[in-house]
C-alpha cells in the first residue's frame, strides 16, 4: 500500500504549493516522500511515490487529480481508443525510472526492499471512461453492455503499457511490483473473468520469469478471490473485508498473501492494535507466506502513532 | 429493492416542485408512486415509498437529503445518545401506516404482495455519526474504536425503534419486510459479527411468528454470507458481488434468496437481459426459494425499457 501521504505532517510539508503531479515528476521530492515512512513509521519496505495513472498522459489524454483523477476528454468512442498511443514509458515518463534508481541506492545498505506499481488495466479504464472516480462506474459498465469490442480494445492498449511500464520499473530496480485493481471488484463474478482477470493473467505471463514477484490488489474482491488466486501473481494482497482464516486455507497453498487490516482500526488504542496485528497473523497462519499489511493505504486522518503501533506490532511477532 | 424512483419520468413529475421528505409525507403521491411500477415497467410486488431515515426525526435528530441522508450535528457525544427518544412509530410517522392501509386496499383486487422495509440499526448509526454517506466512514470506524460502549448504545435504540417500526408497519398491513444494511459490508467479517449480525439476530427474534417473513440485505455482504444466512431473515436479499450459484449451495437450504442482477446491466440489449435472468435463475435453483431481483436499486440512469426487459425475462421463465 502506498504508505507516503497526506496522514505524514512531513509529507504535506514536502507537498506545500506544488500540484500532485507536478510532484510525481519532481525526482528529488518524490525520493524524499518514498523514503519517509522507514524513519517515521518504521516500514520496512519501500515503495514508490507515485499513481496509477502516472503514465496515462503519455498516451495522450489529459488529466488532472482533484484529488483522484479527472479525464478532461472522458474515452467513450471508438475512434478515441485508436488515436491512443502506447508510449515506451522509458521516454513518456523518465523520471519514474530515475526515482527508482535513486531509492535503490539510498535503500541499498539498509536491506530495505523496494516496490513499483501500476494500475491494473480495468481500473485504468474505469476512470478513462467513466471520467473519474465514482460510486457505481454506471457510464463504464453501460458500455461494457453496449459496446464490449470498444472497451476491450481500450484493456488491449492498457494491458500492453502496463507490462512495459511494470517491466520497465524492474529494469530500474524495483524488487517487486504491485499492481493495483481497485475498480474490479465492482464487477459480478462473471464479468469479472472477462474484463479483469485475462488481464491480469497476461500481465502475469509476462513478468514470468523476471526477477521481480508481482503482487495483485483487486479491491472489495472477496467474491473473486479463487479468480485471483488462479491470476498468475505470486502475491494476493486481501482488503479487510474477506474471512483471512478462510483465504489463507483456501488459496494460501497456491499464493502467498498480504495484508489486511483495515486502515481506520488504527484509530484504536495501541494495545487493541497490537492484538488485531497477532490476530491477523494467526489467521494467515496457513498460507505459505504473509506480508503483515494495512488492506488498503492510509487514510489523511490516520493517526501517525497508529501506523506506528501498527509497525511495532508486526516487529513484536519476531 | 426500491422501485419508485428518479428513472422513471412519471416519477419526477409526482416529485415536481416538493421536498423528498415532504414527498415521504404526502400520503396520496407516496402511494402514487409506490404504485407506478406495476403498470409502467411490470414489477409483481409492491415496497413502500420511504426512506429508511423515516424513522429518525422522530427521536430528535435534525435531518436533510442531497440527496443521502445529511445530518445536522452528528451523533458523537455520549450526552447526544442519551438524548435520543425512541418514539412510537405510529405517533411519530403516521403516514407511513396511512400509505400502507391505502397500499393494501389498492392492491387487494390484484394479488400483488406489499412490502415495507427499515435501516437496519448499523447502517442508521453509520450515517448519524458520520454525518452523510462517506467512501469510508472514518470517523464511524474511528468511534467504533475508541468508544464502542457509545455506539452500542445506539445501535440498542436503533435497534428497539426499528423492531417497533417494522411491527407497526406489518400491522398496517406489510405482507413482507425488508431490513437494509448498507454500510454493514464495509466492516471485517469480526467487526461484523459484532456489530451489524447481533441486531439483526435481535430484530428478526423480534419479528417471530409474525405474518410477513424478513428479507435481509446487507449490501457488500459476500464476505459475511454465512452470517447472514444465521441471522434469522427468511430471506437473504444479495447484490452482484457474489458467486450465486455457490451461496445458493452454500446456505440455499437455510434461507431463500433474493437477487442479484447489477442494475447497470438493465444497459444491455433486451436479448442479453434475458439471457442473464435465465442464468441468474438457474445459478440459484439449488435454493429453496429465489425471488429474481435486481442486487440494488435502479440507478438514475437505468433505462426504463431495461427494467421491462428484466420483468419480461422473469415472466418468461413462468
């Protein structure tokens, strides 16, 4: 999960009177930001400052965050989709690589491992056509009904970037990559294995043998998660809101599994924390491997000394 | 599911010019409304014209819709709990029993069953100490945390007005009602089981013997499905984000189900529509009983002739 943000007091100092995505381009701040959980929370892994749809305008659609993204010209024709570019995002947006670069070194003796991510194809698309972020994509999965060869053509064009942006970031010394579903969930099960989870098999198939695992988060996907199981990831990162004892004895042979806690109990006092983080753990004993994690990131009212607690927590089970 | 709704253009032109609480009060358009369904898209039962905050101005709380429910001074004090009445329904609400006598009488000549329905007492307190709707009710989760004897306390008069609420409403002649629990999913099975299942078990307790059998809905429920099938609804009411087929094997013998097509599918073309009531029907034929159902309410944007489709295609399986 991303772990910078707007909970960090340092974070928003870093971020005074610089727009976000003028802040993803700015290398000296996004490597300042990626780095400010490990002293000030104690992560014990890093991962890149930036967003999903970091490498979106290079395929020529103009955006903005207020504060999730905002597609000025929404991709709802045809003729949209063909005019989009799949650029090389070595050229579309160097400075990603550049961060990386920069993290690796800093994180070299600190045996800190460090963490890239895309946006799942799905997601991406999700936004691009409904236009931003919403409750029920209801624009979205009306063309899903209407016109299904368009908005597949559109996840053929994000499946292609995503694997050369995904591969790309490993090239530059990522030692993991997530790639993040947050919209799939929405789908029943059915549509599920037909606008997302091919996806995410290709992305999968194509990583295969790089020196990277991949992790994948589909939001709220408790209802397709033996589909997540079967994606290719060598990682299911869970949200909270799945049985974790069930997962973990249904698909724990399978994948290794992270997460799950749910961001906001970090409201709670530091003992009731320490024992959910042992609870949580208990419950992922099954499974061949568990990364203790929040099951979404921070949110800007979590309290900082709840991360801590949180991180403290997972050190305290050795 | 609601069926009356801003879809329907008969709809909007009853609401014209009047409040939506008003509307709820106006007994002769409620019923107007609660009706158009029948005949304008084929629907073979009734469920009141209100809204589940019917209930809560009646214990002291200062309330509006734009359009969810937005509460004046949020519930966040001890003091403010205490405050709260639990008022007699039939006192407090008269109307909602006046449009439901004038509902049966309308509906008696064309065996065309009635349902009413409530919040249920989760959901009713997420909204009254978040304040509004909210993506992940923080400051809710924050309380639940920090002070759960509080909303304990409130989730017990919640839970004895909608007890009283749904007996009044069975009185005045509900054949069938529905409790919804729309936030309740967005909890971990744990906090599930703590907060959202025991009152539900407490309601349907309550509700025992009584002529009208209980429709649960908790929307987002997958991850909880076994519970739901104990809380002792007669129904279990689910959205799309289930497998059904499997929950129709998994708690089909318990519970009889209710659902699940995604109202954004009512996009699709007619012969799709009735391609996926079929296959709706057929997943949760291990069931006891199904009632075909979408898995929410329409949407403002759901195409009329979507929602005939749909009426149409259940009709046609006979």
């Amino acid at each position: 999960m991303r772990q910078a943000g707007r909970y960090l007091p340092e974070y928003r100092e870093v971020r005074k009177g610089i727009s976000f995505l003028d802040m993803c381009a700015d290398v000296p701040r996004a490597v300042q930001v990626s780095l400010q959980p490990i002293d000030l929370v104690g992560a014990e892994a890093v991962i890149l400052f930036q967003d999903i749809f970091t490498p979106i305008p290079g395929m020529g659609v103009d955006l903005d965050f207020a504060p999730g993204p905002v597609i000025a010209e929404p991709i709802r024709e045809a003729a949209q989709i063909e005019a989009l570019r799949v650029p090389d995002p070595r050229e579309s947006v160097p400075y990603v690589f550049e961060i990386l670069g920069r993290l690796r070194e800093a994180l070299a003796a600190r045996e800190i491992p460090l963490l890239g991510f895309a946006g799942a194809p799905f997601t991406l698309a999700a936004y691009l056509i409904q236009g931003s972020g919403s409750k029920d994509f209801s624009i979205l999965k009306a063309m899903l009904q209407q016109r299904p060869d368009e908005v597949e053509a559109l996840l053929e064009k994000l499946t292609q970037l995503t694997i050369d942006y995904l591969r790309a970031q490993i090239e530059a010394g990522a030692e993991a990559v997530q790639l993040f579903d947050t919209w799939a969930g929405l789908l029943d099960p059915a549509a599920y294995r037909r606008w997302a989870h091919p996806y995410h098999q290709r992305i999968a198939g194509a990583l295969q043998g790089a020196p990277a695992p991949l992790i994948l988060y589909v939001q709220n996907g408790s209802h397709v998660v033996d589909s997540i199981a079967k994606s290719g990831a060598d990682v299911v990162s869970l949200d909270w809101r799945v049985e974790l004892a069930q997962v973990a004895r249904d698909i724990g042979s399978q994948v290794s599994l992270q997460g799950n806690l749910d961001p906001c109990w970090l409201h709670a006092p530091r003992e009731r924390i320490f024992e959910m983080v042992r609870e949580m753990a208990d419950a992922a004993s099954p499974a061949r491997g568990h990364i203790l994690n929040l099951g979404h990131g921070c949110l800007p009212d979590t309290p900082v000394e709840g991360v801590k607690a949180f991180t403290d927590a997972a050190r305290a089970l050795g």
